[in-house]
C-alpha cells in the first residue's frame, strides 16, 4: 500500500491536479505543533514585554 511505502514521508492528496489534503507522519505532526505551540508562547512573551514599556 502507498501508507508502507511512504515509511516517515509525507503524502500528498490531489484533486483535479491540486493538493487537497496531506497524511503527515504523527512524529512529524507532533514536531509541528511543538513548534506552534513555542512561536504562540513567544508572541505571548512579546506582547508581555511591551505592556511593560
């Protein structure tokens, strides 16, 4: 099947010849919202440090 040949790449889904949906690997899905989660917390640091000013 395309799922265990794709080992840890990610898979794109096309419709009519554009991209409609992609399977990400779950470690690679968890890296991505790891990193979210810390550029989220540092716009939170940001917007902190300005309200000081």
């Amino acid at each position: 099947s395309v799922l265990k040949h794709a080992g840890k790449d990610v898979i794109a889904i096309f419709k009519r010849n554009k991209p409609s949906a992609y399977l990400v690997p779950a470690e690679i899905y968890e890296a991505l919202l790891d990193r979210l989660e810390d550029y989220e917390l540092g716009l939170i640091v940001q917007e902190r440090q300005n309200e000081k000013s």
